[in-house]
C-alpha cells in the first residue's frame, strides 16, 4: 500500500501539532513497512515563522521521504479556508488534514477511483453545528457537500478520520456512510511527562496558550476570587509567550501569579509535574494540551466549546466541564479541588487516576497503531465497518 499526507505549511515554517502529526504519522508508517511520504506544499505560506526548534525537528524526521506539491490557499468570509492542491500523486491514498469544507476543490476534481481520506481536526462541533461557522453557509456548504460525499464514487474511495465522535456523529448526518469514518483521537507523548507532590496548601493552577488559548477567562477568574476573599488558596501558573498584558503587570506584584515565557520542554514537564490543576478553555476539537495535563497528573476543567471533553471524561477521567463557560463555574470546580486537596491521599488518588488514562488510552504508541489500522483499512478494497 502505498500512501501521501499532505502537511498546509512546510513544519519548519509552522508552529500548529497538526503539521507535527503528519510527519509522526508518515515517520510511524515508514518505519513498519508502508509506502508513505509527507507532501509539501512548494510556497511558505503567507504569515509563517520559522520554528524555534527548527533543528530537532529536521533531525528528527530527516528519513521520512518528502514530495513537493502544489497548494494555492483561498480565505474567506465567515472563516472559510480553501486549500486547491495540485500535482498530487495517481499511485497513492492521500491523506488530507483539517476538514472536509477545506477541499472542495480537490474532492470536486478527484481522479474516478482514487481513494482520499479527510480528516476534521478544525471540525469544531457544538450541539450539531460547526462552532465557527454560520449557520446559513454551513447550510449550504453542507447541502453541498452531502450531494458529493454520498456518491458511489466517494462512498467507494473518500473515507474520513475524526478525532472525536460527535464530529463522526456529525458527519453521518451529511449522509455519509458509518463505514466510511474512522474515530482515532489525538495523542500525547507520555513518557515524558511525571507525576511530583507539591506541599503548598494552594491549589495550584495552570493555563497553557496564552491569548491564543482563551486566557482571559482566567484573568476573569482571578478578579473574581479576589473580590471574594478566598484568592490566597490559588496560585496561576501561565505558559505561554502571547500573554494577556493585564497578567504580566500583576504578575509584579502578585506573588500568587506565575508568568512563564520561554519555557523548553524539559522545563514545562518538570513543573507541570508539580501542579495541581489545568484549565483548557479554549474552541477546540480535541486538545493536547488536555492530555499533557493529565499525563502529568493533573486534574482538568475544561469547556463545553471542546467536545473531546466528554468523551474523555467518561474514561473515568477526573475532569470538570464549564457548561457555559463563566468564570463562576471555573471558580466553583477550583474550590471544589481546593477543599479535596485537603485529603491527600483521595487527591493524589486522583491525579494517578489521570495519569494512567493518558498513558493507557492516549499515548503516542498507543494511538499511532491505531491510525496505521485506519491506513490498513481505508486502502484495503474489502475494509471492515
């Protein structure tokens, strides 16, 4: 079996994990006897930075073979990305990251018999609906995309990879047939990642992302616990070079708050290790950074607008959902674990809870077997429902 996936942005050029997974993926396939190569798109996409650990990464994946394509990038109103990708190999299934919206055009133009597999990592799905879409374009993109996708053409050779269920849920509700949608969920590198105590009496939290990760509910809520009188019991830890100026000058004065730019690798696991709490409230389809708190032990309060957390809650997993994501409900949960902490042994119960659900359910090894299954699969003419 021979198999393409395609990478938006050169990885030197771009800081996003789902560029990172592609060359995990292709690197895991190649190493247990797959055909497969990343391709790359023969232009620097407009904004780009050069990664800061362009190096490692080079090295790191210098033996995953590599073909340049063409990729001509279209935005408009309403968030709407269109990704036209031209050159593209005859001879392999070609895996195309981010949604099914985002290549109309190449689905439109596909070649009769040529299979493609469509993940829907920025499928951002909400009570039925795509969160940043509107609702009258996705209306009609839908209306569209369900006359192509139920095809006997693409019900044959266009297969889909969701990493959570309700976007597969989603997804079969365009018509498109069970069979043809794969759930394989993100992954998290676990062994590196510990589990320490702390002896402070605080709780103590942490943000990762900064401004890019909704950072501001957090400020909300350390206004809040100061009018309240009980801001003594939390400490905030934010990992995060875009950091909300509001933080970074009361962080001079405010012992109980934490700025962290610059932090390597090595440094955010050695400290994650010795938190107690995450809070990811960020839109987002399935997040890592979710499953680097939980490797390192740390409980989670995460928000309704990422659908990964139910799911992964009912793992057994010690994780709260913000509902509608407010400062009070944040707030609640931290005095919940604030009061629990108070019971080491239950506390640390549960942080251990965590940290083997990432490492039996999400860890790197783990999920790659699973994708090079979905490969297997979806390139296989008699493939299993």
């Amino acid at each position: 079996m021979k198999v393409a996936l395609i990478t938006p942005a050169d990885i030197r050029y771009s800081y996003r994990s789902s560029e990172r997974h592609i060359y995990d993926y292709t690197k895991y396939l190649h190493e247990h006897g797959i055909d497969a190569e990343v391709l790359v798109p023969d232009k620097k996409p407009k904004g780009a930075t050069e990664r800061k650990d362009y190096a490692y990464i080079k090295e790191r994946f210098k033996n995953v073979p590599k073909q340049n394509v063409g990729c001509v990038h279209l935005k408009f109103p309403f968030n709407f990305n269109l990704f036209a990708y031209s050159r593209l190999p005859r001879d392999r299934m070609v895996y195309f990251p981010y949604s099914i919206y985002d290549y109309v055009w190449n689905i439109v133009t596909k070649p009769k018999g040529q299979r493609y597999l469509i993940a829907a990592y920025s499928m951002h799905i909400k009570h039925g609906h795509i969160v940043e879409n509107h609702r009258i374009l996705e209306w009609i993109l839908n209306s569209f995309m369900r006359a192509i996708l139920t095809t006997r053409e693409a019900r044959r050779n266009i297969y889909h990879h969701v990493i959570t269920r309700e976007a597969g849920r989603y997804l079969e509700s365009l018509g498109i047939p069970r069979m043809n949608i794969f759930f394989v969920p993100t992954f998290v590198d676990s062994r590196f990642y510990t589990l320490a105590s702390n002896k402070t009496r605080k709780l103590r939290v942490l943000h990762i992302g900064g401004v890019n990760k909704d950072v501001s509910i957090m400020v909300d809520i350390i206004k809040r616990l100061k009018q309240s009188g009980d801001y003594g019991n939390f400490e905030f830890y934010f990992i995060g070079d875009a950091q909300d100026p509001w933080l970074l000058d009361a962080e001079k004065t405010d012992s109980n708050i934490h700025c962290l730019k610059g932090v390597t690798d090595a440094e955010k696991f050695r400290m994650m290790a010795t938190l107690d709490v995450i809070i990811v409230p960020a839109v987002e389809t399935f997040s890592r950074i979710m499953l680097e708190g939980m490797s390192s032990g740390l409980y989670v309060i995460g928000s309704s607008k990422n659908p990964a957390t139910w799911e992964v809650r009912e793992t057994g997993a010690k994780l709260y959902i913000a509902e509608h994501g407010n400062a009070g409900e944040y707030i609640k949960f931290l005095r919940e674990l604030y009061r629990l902490k108070a019971r080491p042994r239950d506390f640390h119960s549960g942080r251990v809870t965590n940290q083997n659900i990432a490492r039996k359910r999400f860890d790197t090894k783990i999920i790659l077997k699973q994708m090079m299954q979905m490969f297997i699969r979806a390139g296989s003419d008699g493939k299993d429902s």
